[in-house]
C-alpha cells in the first residue's frame, strides 16, 4: 500500500472516533505548550540581559570600571584629567560617560559671598522625617522637574545669613549653577550632616558630571572588550590620581553574562523536564488509545490480511495514525505556547523569544512520542494471527 493510501486511511481511522482522537491531542497541546512557553520565556530573558548590560542600540559594546576608596577621603576616584588619559591612550573607546549613582557628593560651592567645598546630598524623593524650621520642604514637583532650588542646613544658613529666615530665597551657586533656597531645616537632630539638600535630577541636568567613582565605557566595534578593559585598569593602577588611595576594578559583563545565561539554561532544561512529564502521560494515553483501536478493528485487520495486506503495512498504518495524533498536537501546541509566551511577556519588561528551533523541538518531540508510545500497539496489530481472527 503506497504512503498517501496509508495515510487516508489513517484519517478515516482516526475520524470514525473524533472525540477520543481530541482527547489524546490535547495531552500532547498541554505538554508541547508548556515547554514552548518556558522556552520562549528564557530566551527574552537572555535577550533582555545582552540588550542592557552588554551592548548599546548601534551594538557597540560597554564596561564599567569602578573604583573603591581604601581611605575617608571624599576625593573621587576619577577626574577630568583621568578621563582625558584615558581617551588619548586608548584609541578603541569611543566614548567615557562618568557615572554617580552616589548621593552624597562634596562640590564646590559659592554661599553667599564665600566660596569653598561643600558636602551635598542629592535627593530623589521628599524626606518626611525632616524638621523645616522656616521655608518648605523640596516637593515631588520639584523633583520630577528638576527644579533648582535647595534646602540649606539651619547651621549653614545661620553662619551666612544670621537667621533661618534670611537665608530664605537667596541663590546659592552650586558648580556654577544657581539654586534658589526654599527652605531651612534642623541639622543637629537629622541624619542628613551636609550643608545642602538638592535634587537629585536638577543636579545632575545641570551639572556637566566630570568626575566620579564609576565610569562607563563604550568601544568600538570589533574591539575585544575584556582585553581592552583589563589594559585600562592596570594603566589606571599606573597612572589614575586616585592610585594611591584605593583600587580600580573592572566589572566583566561578559563572564556575568555567560554565568547568568548558564543559570537560566539549566532553569529552562529543569522546569521543562517537569512539563515533560505530562508529555509522559500525554504517550500513556496515545498507547493506550492505540491498544483499544487494535482490540476495536481486530475484523479489520483480518478482512485486510485475508485479501492479502502484508504485516507491515498494518503496522505502518497504526504507527502512522499515532504519529498523526502527536504531531497534531505537537504544532497545535507551538502556536499556543507561542501565543501564551507572548501574553505573558505583557506583563513582563521583556518580550518573549520564539525561535525556529523551538517549532522543530516541538515537531521533533511530538513526532517521537508517537513513534515510541504507537510501536507497540502496531506491532500487536501486525502480528494477529488470521487463522485466530477467523475463528
């Protein structure tokens, strides 16, 4: 019998009983979907990862180096001068960004008609726990627009201006920029130690960031970011200004990728074991459903042996209609793991990954569950015995 009558009869087979043929597909749609969802939902989230920590949106490549003081001095690690060095010696660095995730900074200052270095804390959100003995407090509106006003220190205010009060609504020149005093606050009895409270966006808009303890850096293409990286630390060790007290370390993004990546494989590889037990099952049921279509056609079978059908050809056919079953589920369930990986990702700050190899995985597999769990049932079917069928 040639492959296309096999096949047609395999689908008259498995229509004579729809119900329990949509039964049996839908425990491999479950399994099929789990993986595929687990899968794709990996895969953005290594996607994720490379976007953000290894490459910027024209794909070239950045680092960090940081530097870690072994001393109390409040002197930044790396200044303008640093930063210059480092751009001269090295021609692959296309840019040097300094970046101060810190919030307390010292600064110079002009207060009233004194200049001098000052300490600053930069705040991100209002302080609630703050006693404002004239003015006001720094509002959310302030911060979301980066308005340049300040809180001065009632210490401060009383050394410069005589009183609280007065110090309210002079201008206070903080690295050449102006902030406008709104208010006062109790200095002794808050953790706050520093002359001036500034928001934190203002500063930073305002404020041409020249130096720091962190630098971001971005190479050109082509350039081996590890290897480059390790040469400016060690000329850093060489030559930084703050060499002397403490240490410049760089942060390899790409090891911490590579070992985050190898974490989230196995996580993928584990809880996809899991879902794959319900494919077990989802098999189970194919060889059980198998079983009972040989128990039920056992007269087919016969009227097919005594016109003079070969044994395999029955066996073929009965494989065929498991794998038919399987592989049905199989794509039906890519689409759904592909469309549920993707509603979840919604909810997610990444989007899901669906590859080409994720739909030959789920060919793949459903097609090899039919193969496995339909053996057996079309093996009995082949080898009943016409003589014992007619009897």
């Amino acid at each position: 019998m040639q492959f296309w009558e096999l096949f047609k009869t395999s689908w008259l087979s498995l229509r004579t009983n729809p119900r329990r043929s949509l039964l049996t597909i839908f425990g491999i749609v479950v399994g099929i979907a789990a993986v595929i969802t687990i899968i794709s939902l990996g895969n953005g989230v290594k996607a994720k990862m490379l976007n953000e920590l290894q490459a910027t949106s024209t794909g070239k490549q950045t680092t960090k180096i940081n530097y870690y003081s072994s001393s109390t001095t409040t002197a930044m690690g790396f200044n303008h001068q640093d930063i210059e060095k480092v751009k001269g010696k090295f021609a692959k660095v296309s840019s040097i960004k300094v970046i101060n995730p810190v919030n307390n900074v010292t600064v110079a200052a002009q207060i009233g008609n004194q200049p001098a270095n000052t300490q600053v804390t930069l705040l991100k959100q209002p302080v609630s726990s703050l006693k404002i003995l004239a003015g006001r407090e720094i509002s959310k509106y302030d911060l979301a627009v980066a308005n340049p006003v300040a809180l001065i220190s009632e210490k401060t205010a009383k050394k410069q201006y005589g009183s609280s009060s007065n110090a309210l609504g002079t201008a206070v020149e903080v690295k050449h920029v102006s902030y406008r005093v709104v208010g006062v606050y109790q200095s002794n009895k808050s953790h706050y130690k520093v002359n001036f409270l500034l928001p934190k966006k203002a500063f930073y808009q305002r404020t041409a960031v020249d130096s720091g303890n962190t630098i971001k850096l971005t190479f050109n293409r082509g350039a081996n970011v590890a290897s480059e990286s390790k040469r400016i630390v060690k000329y850093l060790k060489q030559h930084g200004s703050q060499r002397k007290q403490g240490s410049y370390e760089y942060f390899d993004v790409g090891s911490f990728l590579k070992s985050v990546s190898k974490v989230i494989d196995s996580m993928t590889v584990f809880i996809s074991a899991i879902a794959g037990i319900s494919l077990f099952i989802a098999g189970i049921g194919v060889m059980n459903m198998m079983y009972t279509s040989v128990a039920e056609r056992t007269q087919e079978i016969g009227i097919r042996l005594a016109v003079g059908a070969q044994p395999r050809s029955i066996m073929l056919q009965f494989l065929l209609e498991a794998v038919m079953l399987t592989v049905t589920g199989g794509v039906l369930g890519f689409l759904f793991g592909v469309g549920l990986a993707k509603g979840i990702s919604l909810a997610l700050p990444f989007k899901a990954v669906v590859t080409f190899s994720s739909f030959l995985l789920a060919f793949g597999v459903s097609a090899l569950v039919g193969i496995l769990f339909g053996l057996l049932p079309a093996k009995q079917a082949a080898n009943k015995n016409l003589i014992d069928i007619l009897r």
